[in-house]
C-alpha cells in the first residue's frame, strides 16, 4: 500500500439538517485523478467497518485511493460517527424502524454534492453494500446526471420475492400483520452484538480451517472498528453496538417481493457482484435486476465462483484480488 494514502474525517449537512459523517481516504501522490467514489455501507454495519480497516487487504477505500480514486465513506445517519435520531438514546420501542432507504438518499446526496464539488467531476461513482446497493441505485434514479457509475455488491432488488431468510413465516414478519415488518419484536433499533456476522461469515467458508481462508486480524479489527463506532458500545457487557432498523425493514420488504426502486430508471454504467456463496443476494432476484436495467450505459454481471459474502475481506486469493481488478476496469469505462 502506497505510503501517500491520507485520511480526514469530517461532517456534513443534510438539505433536512442532519450532520452525517465522512472519511475522505486519497493518495496525495496520485497523478491524473480517476473517478471519485462513494462507499455506502449495508444494513447494520457503519462505514469505516466495511470499508477502511487499519490492516493488510482491509481497506477498499485505501486500495482505490492507490489507485487514483478520491473516495468519501459515508455513515448514514444513526450508523457511526453520524448524528442518531434521538429515540436511539432511549431504550428501543416497538415502534417504526428508525432510518429507511429514502432518508439514506439525502445523506449520500451531500456526500456526492460535496465530492463533486471538491474533485472537479460532475459526477461520481458510487459502491453500495446490501442494501446500501440499494440506496445508491435509489440515488442514481434520482439524479442521474450526477451517478456515473454503480457497484451493487451482494444486491437484493426486490423483483423476487420468497428470500430464504427474509420471507413470509420468518421472524422478521409481524405475526398478527402479514406482509409487514415485524415493528413489536425489533422494534425501532436493535443492540447488535459484533461477532454476529462473523459467525455467518464463518458458516460461508467452505473449508474447517477459517484462517486458511480468512486473515484472523481482519475479524479483529472489524469487530473492534464496530465497537469503536458506537460511543456507548463498552457501557454494555459484552459490548454491542446501535444501529437503526429502517434498513432492515426495507430489507424485508424487498425479501418479500417489493421493489424499492425500480431499475429501469437507472442510467449509469452498474457493476452487480453477486459471490456464488453469499445467502444474501440471490441469483433469480440479480436475473431480474439485470432485466430491468434497460437503459444503464452498461450492465456487468460478475458472479465469482467459490466466494464469499465478504470477498473484500478475505484472503487475495480467494476473490478479493480479482473483484480489485474486475472493478478497476470496469470503473475505467
């Protein structure tokens, strides 16, 4: 890694006046500069956890930055370092989930605003998580001139429906409201507790010993970064971190069969990363996707074999090196 990559961190307002915050990570010897980007984390998990991990193969926003690629990771509000709704400060109630989609959309719009502005491109490209996929292709639908590119990673679309794990039957749904998120158990946030997905992660590697497959210092440090996202996380014992149940709502939603936004008024170039072991993203709902996107400048459709949900923290050689490469290229359209 280049020792030019610098870090700053700092916040924004919304057009509705919530103060969000940023990590800008860049190469200050960076030449000709390459399309700037925006990374927007999925549906519990805020930014710097996802994106910018202080060890080797942690940073995605460092190794685009190498690259010559401006990136701005962005918290969503309630996520991280971002202001939170003040119910978040209460203990959780079963009421509406706090932070949907839509409201995600004004953040990402003061980061691209604001990376535009600072980068001298008029449009930016954008990496979205889950479905933090969503919300990017959401934004993309409504100012397209400012979404030049898009990475859908793990991407649920909402064409489908019958999600294994978000579905009719399933814990998520309300028992006495069919077809709604279940607001009486989860509530408006949930208290997460940060080894969660590493024991899905765990079941995804398709080999006994998962540090053959998976660097241990990595699961450290993403599991001390949620810690340290959330100032309140060592007031519990063990520690757990806050995040709002808006985007979790929305993913049941589109588990069930609801499209949030309808791709075909998408006109950016989209990149979809669907890895062949993720439980997440799922192939006839990623085969509509792609039918939908009728007027996207172009559709790439990479489906990595033998990967996992998290191939960008994984070993190089077990697809992380390989989507760097798929999506330089692809970003250099």
């Amino acid at each position: 890694m280049s020792g030019t990559i610098r870090r700053r961190d700092f916040f924004l307002k919304t057009r509705d006046g919530v103060r969000i915050a940023v990590r800008e990570v860049f190469d200050a010897a960076a030449g000709t500069p390459a399309r700037p980007m925006i990374l927007m984390h999925g549906t519990r998990i805020p930014g710097l956890s996802e994106y910018d991990l202080d060890v080797p193969h942690g940073s995605l926003a460092a190794d685009l930055a190498a690259r010559g690629h401006r990136c701005y990771i962005v918290d969503a509000r309630g996520f991280g370092r971002s202001e939170r709704p003040a119910e978040m400060d209460l203990p959780p109630t079963p009421t509406k989930p706090l932070v949907r989609m839509l409201e995600i959309v004004r953040d990402l719009e003061a980061a691209v605003d604001h990376l535009c502005a600072v980068s001298g491109f008029s449009s930016v490209g954008l990496f979205g998580w889950g479905v933090g996929g969503t919300c990017v292709m959401a934004f993309a639908a409504l100012w397209p001139e400012k979404a030049s590119h898009l990475v859908l990673y793990n991407m649920v679309y909402g064409a489908a429906g019958g999600h294994p794990k978000f579905c009719h039957g399933s814990q998520w749904e309300d028992p006495a409201r069919p077809g709604h998120f279940n607001r009486p158990h989860f509530g408006n946030y949930t208290f997460n507790a940060v080894d969660m997905l590493t024991r899905d992660w765990d079941r995804q590697i398709p080999i006994e010993d998962k540090t053959a497959w998976r660097d241990p210092a990595i699961v450290r440090a993403f599991e001390q970064a949620l810690i340290d996202g959330d100032p309140t996380a060592k007031d519990r014992d063990p520690p757990t971190y806050r995040s709002p149940n808006g985007m979790l709502e929305d993913l049941f939603l589109m588990g069930i069969g609801h499209k949030l936004v309808n791709a075909n008024q998408v006109y950016a170039r989209v990149m979809i990363v669907r890895p062949e072991f993720d439980t997440l993203s799922r192939k006839d709902d990623m085969d509509a996707l792609v039918g939908d996107l009728i007027n996207a400048g172009e559709v790439l459709y990479w489906e990595p074999s033998g990967t996992t949900h998290y191939i960008l923290f994984d070993r190089p050689e077990h697809g992380r090196d390989a989507m760097l490469a798929e999506m330089e290229a692809f970003l250099a359209r």
